[in-house]
C-alpha cells in the first residue's frame, strides 16, 4: 500500500512538473511574440495579414448566426417602414431624375469645351467597391476588414470611403482581404484643410468617434465648417469630403465624420496616386461585392 | 475511461464555443449603437467554466481564442494573452477556493480580476508607447464584462450544464481516490 500510494503521488509531482515547465514555455513565448512584433513590425503585419486572409473564411462561416440574425431584423424593420420608404424614395428619384439630366447636359459640354481646349482626357482614379466582412474593433483600436486584397490591385494606403466620404485608409492586404483602419482609430493621421479657411491642420484618432482636428489656426475654428484632406503627404488624394467641424465641451475642436465608420456595408477604395493604374484595371472601375451594385 | 470521454466532449464544446465567441466579434454587425467597448465574454467564459469545472478548460484553447482576437483587432500579439494565461492558471490553482464562494462574491472576485488585468495591460502599452485605451474605456469595457458575467454563468449553467461539482460527487471523488489507494 505504501509504494503504491508513493508512486501515484510521484506521478501527480511529475504531472505538476510537466505543467510548469509548459506554463513557463507558453508566457515566455507570449511575451517575446510580442517584443518580436514591436521589432518586426512591417513583417509580422504582413504575416498577420496572410493569417487572417487565410483563416477569415472559417471566421466568416461561424458569424453566420448572428449576421443571419440581424438581417432578420433588419428585414422587419424595413418591411414595418416600407410604404414611408416608398413614399421617399419616389421623392428621390424624381429629384434624381433631374439631375441626370443636367449631368447630360454637363457631360456634353464638358466634352466640347476638352475638344475645343485639346486636352488629353484626365485620368479618373481607380475605383474599386468592396464589402466589409469583419468589424475588428476593441476598446481602442478600430478597423474592419474588406473583401478585397492584392488580386483586386489593392495596396497599401488606398482611401476608403462610405459614399461620398472618407472613412479611413488600408493598411495590411492579403491576398482576398484588406484591413482598413477607421478614421477614429488612434493610428489614424489625416492632413485636412479647412474649406474656404485656407487653414490646415491633421485629424487624429483618439478612440471617441470623432477625431481630433489638431494644428489648425485657432481663427478657423468655427463649427459647422467642412473638413477636407489636404492631399498633403500624398497619401490620400485632395479634397475628399471628411466632416463637419464641432468643438465639443472640452473645448477640443473635432471633426464629426460623414461617413458611418461603426456601421460601414459597402464601400469604395480610390488609389493614392492618380497618374498610374493597376493592371486590373479594365474600363477603371472594377465591382467585386457579389451583391453590390453593377456597372452598367 | 468513460470519464476521460466526457472532459474531451466538453473540452470541445468549450473550443466550440469560444470559436463562435471569437466569430461573432469579428461578425460586421453592430450590436452596440455607439463606441462603447464590448465585454470580454473569452474572458467570461473561462473563468465560469474555470471555477466551475478547471478540468474541461484547456488553456491551450483559451490562448489560441485570446491569440486569434488579438490577430484579428490591431493589437500587437502576445501580451494581452500572457495576462490571460495567467489569469487562468491563477482561477486554476484556486478554483476550489473560489468555487467555495456565494455567487456575489465570485462575481466580484472575477470582475475585480479582469479591472487588475486591464489596468495593467494598458499601463505597459503606455510605458512602451503603443496606442492604448484611455481610462475611460478601460472602466466602460470592465464594467461591461463584468455586467456580462452572471449571464454567461447563467448560460453555463443551464444550457451548458456546467455546474459546480456537487457535495456528493465530491464525496463521490475522494472515496473512489481512497479506493484506488488502497
């Protein structure tokens, strides 16, 4: 009896053993996972990038419930509000319908006056819509990830936008997925300017939704003026449309953002540099959201 | 050998559901109107099932949940899930202690926990200068997932059925340790 009881406390003693040395192994390869990656950190991007673009089928397929859930709800929300959205909508195209009449007209001349000035015709940036797949937020970082990556021609430093709006800017593209880091995101740094201020400035992140507009003369600083990128720095192209300007109670002048960061569906990606386009590019404008809207 | 049987099918079921837990944070639907933070329920879960039943938590599963968030949102990798594997083993060593306790009190026990953790998390992004969350969203996302706690005990309890090991099976336990003894 005592030799027994012996060795299965001796064994309990190895097990105990084992765990420890693992337990130490895992903290410690933690731990330098992270020093590598602060070292690393243009490399283990990329790797994260390739992970994600790998694993996000598999990702995607387990949020089904809950995405299925939501349209459902959606979808009677809607169908609870739909002769009202009837009603606006036929408002909406009636007034549309205007309107493309007198882009027509404008298309036209605009056309004549090229012919009569004999420019070459300008090369309109590559478009290309996307769909959100993945909303990767935390407490303090903000992105989502894109259903389009390097094969759709994506890089780096493309803008985003939720319409008409900037929403933020890719950083890390895999193969079929592209992360676009939001503009409330700390990391996120925009040169604006101030319309009709002649004043610019440099949005920044600070995890509240709405970033900070900083450096900008204190004269300009009048709320309900639009905001727009600079184009300084090359990184987004000029006079995208960010926001409103609002100076909250702190007194910190910030820009409220037109574009619906937390709620973005599809969007559009514009390349950095106008003058040269991917080899995808076929007639400029690409659609690759299966449900998104096609070229006509 | 029937017993080893049923850890692995709740170990699995454990995998499973941090895999839907990780799934649905990633899913683009925003449950919440505005910016404020979403609880840890990874963090939730493990410590439930942790003082509840240590066995079927492997924390082999828990890291790789902590490690595939952390890839998936812009942290840099790694340290959130050093502090998560401590925690575990912490909840590990002392789940018999813990699982002792009224519920208020494990409740507090494990909100007080993930504030530490946080807290600490946080301050060294801040000593190494990486973006980190200020103190406002730390208390926001601490106190939801404290608010989350009891509902994911809840739903441990009853449709997991992870209790917590009852006076008899505990009896049961150490009688059937004793036999073997002898």
């Amino acid at each position: 009896m005592d030799g027994r009881s012996e060795t299965f406390s001796e064994q309990q003693k190895l097990i105990v053993q084992v765990r420890r040395i693992f337990f130490g192994l895992a903290i410690f390869g933690l731990v330098s996972l992270f020093i590598v990656w602060q070292v690393q950190n243009e490399r283990m991007e990329r790797v994260r990038a390739t992970i994600i673009g790998s694993i996000m089928p598999v990702i995607e397929w387990g949020g089904k419930p809950l995405t299925y859930a939501a349209d459902v709800g959606t979808f009677i929300g809607t169908h609870l509000s739909l002769a009202e959205r009837i009603e606006e909508l036929q408002k909406e195209t009636a007034q549309l319908t205007v309107w493309r009449e007198r882009a027509r007209i404008l298309e036209q001349e605009n056309a004549r006056l090229r012919d009569i000035l004999n420019t070459s015709k300008n090369v309109t940036s590559f478009v290309v819509s996307a769909q959100v797949i993945a909303d990767t937020n935390s407490q303090f970082r903000f992105s989502a990830l894109l259903d389009v990556g390097s094969e759709n021609g994506i890089s780096d430093g493309w803008a985003v936008m939720d319409g008409n709006a900037l929403a933020g800017r890719i950083s890390g593209v895999a193969r079929k997925t592209a992360r676009v880091v939001l503009l409330i995101d700390p990391s996120s740094q925009v040169p604006v300017k101030i319309v009709g201020q002649n004043s610019r400035g440099i949005t920044i992140g600070d995890g509240t939704g709405q970033p900070q507009l900083k450096f900008a003369s204190a004269a300009s600083l009048i709320p309900g003026n639009r905001v727009v990128t600079s184009g300084d720095g090359g990184v987004f192209p000029p006079d995208i449309l960010i926001g409103n300007l609002v100076i909250g109670q702190d007194q910190i002048p910030r820009v409220r953002l037109q574009a619906d960061v937390l709620k973005l569906d599809y969007v559009t990606l514009r390349q950095p540099d106008e003058r040269e386009a991917p080899p995808a590019a076929d007639g400029g404008i690409v659609s690759t959201s299966i449900q998104g809207p096609k070229e006509p | 050998m029937e017993k080893t049987a049923k850890d692995w099918r709740f170990r699995l079921l454990f995998a499973l559901a941090l895999f839907f837990i990780v799934a649905s944070i990633a899913a683009p639907v925003s449950l919440l109107p505005e910016i404020i933070p979403s609880p840890d329920l990874i963090y939730c879960l493990a410590i439930c099932w942790l003082i509840r039943r240590p066995r079927y938590v492997l924390s082999f599963t828990v890291i790789s949940a902590t490690l595939l968030c952390e890839l998936l949102i812009l942290n840099s990798p790694g340290l959130w899930s050093a502090i998560m594997l401590l925690l575990c083993e912490y909840f590990r060593l002392n789940s018999e202690r813990i699982s002792r306790l009224p519920f208020w009190l494990e409740w507090g026990v494990a909100a007080f926990f993930f504030a530490i953790a946080q807290l600490s998390y946080h301050v060294i992004l801040n000593i190494i200068f990486l973006p980190a969350a200020p103190l406002r969203a730390i208390v926001l996302h601490s106190a939801m997932t404290a608010l989350c706690y009891p509902m994911v005990v809840l739903v441990t309890t009853f449709v997991f059925r992870v209790t917590k090991p009852s006076l008899k099976e505990v009896i049961l336990f150490h009688t059937k340790a004793n036999e073997r003894k002898i």
